[in-house]
C-alpha cells in the first residue's frame, strides 16, 4: 500500500496552539514541548503513513506522549 497524501487541515495549527496554551499554564516550558513532539509525531507520517488502523474512514494515529490523536 502506498500512501500519496498527508493532509494537513487549517485547524491543525488552530489545534496544536489551543494544546500549547493548555500546557504551557500547568509548566512553563511543557507547551513547547508539547508542539515539538506532536510535530515530530506528524513528521513520522512520512514514514508511516498507512500502517495505522482506520476510524471513521481515515488512519488514525495516537500521539507518543501527549494524549491526542492525529487523524
């Protein structure tokens, strides 16, 4: 299987700001890491794209330290 396209929507960014906030007012310092990690995770997408198990007709990712889900 081959996968040609990962999708990055408008509100993807929306997102991972509103996580960044989130986390940034427990520790300062935790929203970067926050979006460093779920950004790494997006990038492994090149890698990986296609192995995951589909919901709702799209691959379905969990992110490794955070508790999101990348569609």
């Amino acid at each position: 299987m081959r996968i040609n396209d990962v999708v990055a929507l408008k509100e993807v960014v929306n997102d991972l700001n509103d996580g960044k906030t989130f986390y940034d007012q427990s520790e300062a310092g935790i929203g970067d890491y926050f979006w460093d990690s779920l950004i790494a995770d997006i990038e492994s997408l090149r890698i990986y794209a296609g192995i995951h198990r589909k919901r709702y007709g799209l691959y379905r990712m969990f992110a490794k330290r955070f508790p999101f889900v990348i569609y």
